[in-house]
C-alpha cells in the first residue's frame, strides 16, 4: 500500500515541505483539541434543535411555486432560530449572498431621515455600495439614509467615546461585522460584541443593533444574538451551510425586525408565507447539521496556516496561538507574485477546476483588483478551500475553509510549494 508520504509526493508536495508541515501539526494538537470540544458542544446545540422541532423526512419534500405552507422551511427556520436563541428566523434559497441579506435586512429596517452607524470601522467592501459610501444604485444614500462611522483605536479595539459623539436622534441601527473582511483588525469575539451592544444601547435604548456573521458561525459557543443583538445575518455558502447548501442566506433575532425583512425579500404583505424551497431542503437542514464539524475542520485550517506561515517569517493576523471567532486566516506576502503564488496553490489543491490558473481581475463590489482561488463544488462557497485578497500593498492574502481539515492542510502545503517553486521562500 502506498505511504501517505508518498501520496503527499504524487500530488506534488515535496518532502521537505511535508516534514515542515507536520512539525507545525504536531506542534497544535492542544489546539485542535480545544477546537474539537467547541464543535462538539455545537453539534449537541444543532441536534437539540431538530429533535425539539420533530425534523422528519416529510420535511425535506420542498415546494415550488408561491411555496405556501412550506412546512420544512417553516421548520427550519424555527430551527435556526433555536440554535441562534433568537425569536424569528428567516432562511431562504432567494437570499443570494451574504451582502444581500445584509442589504436586506437594512434596506427593511431603515427608513429615509434615519443614520445607520457603524461603530467598528470601515465595513467589508461590498458594503459600501450598498450603504453610498461610493455611489452606487439603490443604495441606501439614494434613499435618504444617512451614514455615520466611528474608527476603530489603533490596537484595535471600541473607540467608545467617537462612538457616543456619532450617536444622535436620527441614528436607527448600528451594523457590527464580526470578522475583519479586507483588513488586518481582529476578529470580535461574541463577548467584546456584547459590550458593544450594552453601551450602545445604554446611549441610545432603541436603536437596532444588527451583526453581520459571515465567517463567525459555530467559532463559538454562542452567537451574538445570545449577547444582545436584535439581528444576525449570514450567507448560507459559508458556516452554516456545512458545504451542503447551494445557495442562499439567513437573517435571525427580534421578530419585529426579521418580519420587516421577510417583507423586503419577497413583497409588502406577503413576507415569509411565500418563497418556494425548490427541492433544496434536504440539503440545507443536512448543510446545518453538519456545520459545527465543518468549521471545526476550517478553524484547525487556518490555526495551521498561520503557524506554518509564522516559522517562514511572514507576517500573520490573527496569530497562531489566538483564540479564533472566524474562519479567516490574513497573511502579508508583500509582493503581488507572492499572492499569486500562495493563490495557485489552493487552486492547484482544489478538487473542482485544480487545472485553472486564478488571475487577478476586476470584481464587481470591491475598488481594486482581486485575486480569487476556489476550486469549489458549490461557486464562490467560502467554507470550501479558498483563497483571496486585493492586489495593493501588504498584498495581504485571506485564506479560509476546506470542507475537512485534512483538505485544508493539503492546501496549505500547496501554497507553500508554490512560493518555493516560484524561488520566493527558501528553508
């Protein structure tokens, strides 16, 4: 039978690159236990919820049409709710991405004259048209709603005293972002968005305070609507689709606001009694329930990639030994060929199109060009091994996902062979 290290070497991984790798893996294993018991305790949530709620095989039998009395959509959506300790939930295939559910559930909850606040910076790229920061159509800004941004300290932290001089009567909802998108801040744990929502709230009792998830899903025990926050938004192709889910998004929290978004995703009126589930139903409650492990597997991923890429001597956010609360993984490869090359090599690890050279090119939602690595099963699922980042300085590459940890090691590895096929690392 053919050694696992000669199966590294048939892929083309060298040796030295593997003997460097499993130094680092051995390095983390009381690491990987921790993230391990986190996953479990997320499994046990997760299938608490669907035998609370009597999930049958009647359930995944799906609608088409207007999709009245959905009953696994229903079912599901009490399910997220659960897990998410939240009062409403709504999780449709029609939510195309996680700017979309965000969109959504702004555009439902703001009205012309309010502020939306965002209280921890600059947010992710894609937001900025959606929010008028660069005009854009449809954004908020068309419409009236005026925008307000307190910066983050320089350790990165609340900067709470411009936070509660950019309070006022108009400000209506304050948009957090957990993970740290295009930047190099960290990541907030679900107990420092606690704070924040308990002194915004102290400044202002009815202001909405919304997290956007994306990539926090399962990191943690708990989730920011266990800590105050009246709503949590998602994209079901990263965390909590568990690889599964094709498509789609979720909102979860207070049901007077997750209503006002079932209102803005399909039409005043209707809300969440229309929306078919299209066959998909199988697989979004399977994509759930396998998502604590699934981002067990991703977590262990980028811990790997950070330590690995710590002893090259490259600069790492978060480090390795810091406690993870998203999937993402940054790293400053300073030159635009060292991208590239770290790119291809998760593209040339991928089991889908691991024959394809990723380019950098000019992707709609974001002001520079972007280089993107996905060799995926389901298109742009960022819980599958990816790779991607802007071609402008550090030339800071964010990795993140890989639907096992073993895939997202070979990954790593990858990337590490690429660098020193291209003479940009030596060891």
């Amino acid at each position: 039978m053919e050694s696992l290290n000669q199966m590294y070497e048939t892929i083309g991984i060298d040796k030295k690159v593997l003997e460097l790798g499993l130094e680092v893996e051995a390095s983390l294993r009381e690491r990987f236990e921790t993230i391990d018991k986190t996953a479990e305790y997320n499994q046990l949530k997760v299938l608490h919820a669907m035998q609370k709620n009597r999930v049958a095989e009647a359930h995944f039998s799906g609608s088409t049409g207007y999709g009245y009395n959905d009953m696994g959509r229903e079912t599901l959506e009490q399910i997220y709710a659960d897990v998410f300790h939240a009062e409403s939930a709504l999780v449709r295939p029609q939510i195309t991405c996680g700017t979309h559910a965000l969109n959504v559930a702004l555009a439902a909850n703001l009205r012309p004259g309010d502020e939306l606040l965002s209280p921890a910076g600059k947010p992710y790229d894609t937001l900025e048209e959606v929010i008028g920061i660069r005009d854009s159509k449809g954004s908020l800004k068309e419409y009236g709603i005026t925008y307000a941004q307190a910066d983050l300290l320089e350790d990165g932290s609340f900067d709470f005293d411009a936070i509660a001089r950019s309070i006022n009567d108009r400000t209506k909802l304050a948009t957090i972002q957990r993970s740290k998108g295009y930047a190099s801040r960290p990541t907030f744990s679900v107990d420092r968005i606690g704070e924040l929502i308990a002194f915004l709230k102290e400044k202002k009792p009815d202001i909405i305070c919304m997290v956007d998830n994306c990539y926090g899903e399962f990191t943690e025990e708990i989730e920011p609507t266990d800590v105050g926050a009246d709503l949590c938004v998602g994209s079901l192709i990263k965390n909590p689709g568990g690889g599964l889910a094709p498509c789609g998004g979720y909102i979860v929290g207070k049901e007077e606001y997750v209503e006002q978004a079932a209102y803005r995703l399909t039409s005043p009126g209707l809300g969440k009694e229309v929306g078919a589930s299209l066959g998909l139903s199988q697989t979004l409650y399977q994509g759930f329930f396998l998502a604590p492990t699934v981002t067990a597997g991703a977590i262990k991923g980028a811990v790997f990639a950070a330590a690995l890429y710590e002893r090259l001597g490259f600069p790492v956010f978060p480090s390795s030994d810091t406690i993870r609360h998203d999937i993402i993984q940054a790293i400053d490869l300073h030159s635009p060929e060292a991208l590239k090359a770290f790119c291809r090599g998760i593209q040339a690890a991928a089991p889908v199109d691991s024959f394809v050279t990723p380019e950098p090119w000019a992707m709609p939602g974001y002001d520079s060009d972007v280089i993107m690595a996905a060799g995926a099963f389901v298109q742009g699922s960022s819980i599958e091994l990816s790779a991607d980042g802007p071609l402008r300085p550090p030339y800071t590459v964010f990795f993140q996902g890989g639907l096992t940890w073993y895939h997202a090691k070979t990954g790593i590895l990858f990337s590490v062979q690429k660098l020193l096929d291209a003479n940009l690392i030596t060891f």
